[in-house]
C-alpha cells in the first residue's frame, strides 16, 4: 500500500476545491472525489481484503481523508454561497422610499367602547364596579329574584340549562343576589357582563351584555333612580334624546318600568329596565325591608350600541369581520 499516493491525492484536491468557483462545479467534483466510482471509494471498498494490522491503519486513514475532502467541500461552498450574496446585494437596486412594512394594528371592539364609557359613567357618580358569574344556580338567577318557579323565563326554550339546577345566567340580575349577600349596607353597585339566551336573530344574540345597577340605602327613591337614568343616557349619546318611562312587570321591581328612546324615524325603541327593588327580594336577603329601600336597573349593551353607531344587525358584533371592526379604530 502507498500511502504518498494517497497524500497526493488529498493534496491534489485541496487545490481542485479552491479553484472551483460555481455551485454546479463542486457538485460534479464532490461526485467525483466522493462518490460510488471514486478513487477513494474503490480504496475504502477494498480494506475489507487487508490484513487485520492493516485494516485498522488504512480503515482509520481513509476515513479521515474522506472525512477532510468533504469538510474542505462544504467550507467551500459556503464561500462561494458568501460571494454570490455580496454580488447580489451590490447589484440589487435599494430604493430607500419604499415604506416600511407596519404591523396590524387592532382596535377595541364596539361592546367593551361601551362598556368602558359605562364604567367610567358610573364610577364617576359613586359606584363601586364588581365583575360576575356567568354560570349560576337556580336560586341565583331567579328564586332568589321572585321569579317564580312556574315562570316563563325558566323555560328551556329561553334558558341554556347546564344540568338540572345549573345554567348560563339570563339576566345580571343574579349579581344582585351576590352583592345584596356579601356587601355591608348601604350599597351601590354596578356589574357588567355577558347573559345567554336561546334566542337568534337580527336583533338577538344568544350571547349579549348587560348592565345591572344596584342602591340600597335608606333614603332612595324614584326620582333618584329616574335622574341616574336620564343622565347616563344623555352621557352616553352626548345627546338629549327623548326618553319615556313606560310602566312594566319584572318579578324583582315593584314599581317597574322600561325605559324606551325615540329614534330618529320616531319609533321608540326599549333599551333599559329599572325600578324599585321587591320587598320578597330584600326579605330573601334578610334586609329590612321597612328601613331601606332599593332601586336597580338592567341596561341591554348591544342596544345602546346598536343606536349609538346606527348598526341595524346585532350579529355583526361577533362575526369577527375585520371591514366592520376596523372602524373602531
Ligand atoms: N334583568 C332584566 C332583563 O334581563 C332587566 C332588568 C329590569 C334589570 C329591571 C333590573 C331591573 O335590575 O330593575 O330583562
């Protein structure tokens, strides 16, 4: 076996490799320095005919040749990969006027405008702001509210029932409950959330957003309720709009009213109801009932948007269409 043979070799392509200059090129020189019909194949495919000595001596020799052909390969291409980059990049006109590319701005959603408005009107006037449960037991969402048990609200059509005591709440109503349950007297809250009813179309969703007011206190009546009413409206519409109080029925309100806007096309639309709260609620929270007095009101978020922007369709709200959401801006 001549080993300066095989030193030669490995010198001679050391020197191949560094005048190669094109990609194609050292493709077909690796192919041939290294591949199948190579001269450094066919010896390597003949060690398994040398002696034992010699097999472990050649075998380590070889393989480290191979091994250094292929790295000075690779070393090569890599400059050559380096060069046409340059090349490219000096070549390559740059026009500094293109503008750059901007990340998508989002905006905030329609509702949580709302909701953030309401909060802020609120809170400005004295309210404490308490977040609440969407899932809620029987008890929460109607007993507890005078609902009673035969009610039509109850109905599976109307509710989302999870088992047989367990369901999504309806109303927000159910926070006054909690509040009326955790919080010292007097009390004055608001708590803003989603409701669920199985109810869809244009102007319903079976997802929507609630506003519910409580005052507890021992001085509190109507014309409070009525003035809180009137000027939240008037806030968030930045405008006097005509407003009615129209008498009505809720279990948990005794003097009951909804309170509906008139459109621009005169047509009055509801968008809020309120009253005085039930003396069987304030009995259920074991409150006496003959020294405070309470008021609440439930406001419809969708609604007052709906007017607010002149949306016609309350779906879009969750359709996540960009061309709609993109007005917000
Ligand atoms: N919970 C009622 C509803 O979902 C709205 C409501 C009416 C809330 C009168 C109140 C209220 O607090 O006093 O339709």
């Amino acid at each position: 076996m001549n080993e300066k043979k095989i030193f030669k070799f490995f010198e001679l392509t050391k020197i191949i490799i560094k005048n190669v200059n094109s990609l194609h090129k050292l493709n077909i020189i690796k192919k041939r320095f290294l591949g199948k019909d190579s001269y450094l194949h066919n010896k390597i495919n003949k060690i398994k005919f040398f002696k034992k000595k010699n097999k472990i001596i050649y075998g380590k020799l070889f393989n480290k040749i191979f091994f250094n052909v292929k790295k000075n390969i690779f070393a090569r291409k890599k400059y050559i990969n380096e060069k046409l980059r340059k090349r490219f990049l000096k070549k390559k006109f740059f026009d500094v006027s293109i503008p750059g590319r901007r990340n998508l701005r989002g905006s905030i959603h329609p509702i949580n405008k709302s909701i953030n408005k309401i909060e802020n009107f609120f809170y400005n006037i004295g309210f404490n702001i308490v977040s609440g449960n969407e899932i809620e037991n029987e008890y929460y969402n109607f007993d507890a509210l005078n609902i009673s048990k035969n009610h039509p609200a109850r109905d599976f059509n109307d509710t989302f029932w999870i088992d047989k005591n367990i369901l999504l709440r309806t109303q927000t109503s159910n926070m006054q409950i909690h509040i009326m349950k955790s919080k010292q007297l007097p009390i004055k809250v608001v708590s803003i959330g989603k409701v669920y009813r199985n109810d869809n179309d244009i102007t319903h969703t079976p997802m929507f957003h609630q506003v519910e007011g409580l005052i507890i206190n021992k001085k509190i009546n109507f014309s409070n309720l009525k003035w809180i009413i009137k000027n939240f409206l008037k806030y968030f519409f930045k405008h006097d709009f005509s407003i009615r109080f129209r008498s009505s029925y809720f279990p948990f309100t005794t003097l009951s009213t909804e309170v509906d806007i008139k459109k621009d096309d005169g047509k009055w639309l509801e968008v809020l109801g309120c009253g005085m709260v039930h003396p069987n609620v304030l009995r259920n929270m074991k409150i006496d009932y003959k020294k405070y007095i309470g008021c609440a009101f439930g406001i419809g978020i969708e609604r007052l948007t709906m007017l607010r922007y002149g949306i016609s369709d309350v779906r879009i709200f969750f359709e996540n269409n960009l061309n709609f959401l993109n007005q917000f801006k």
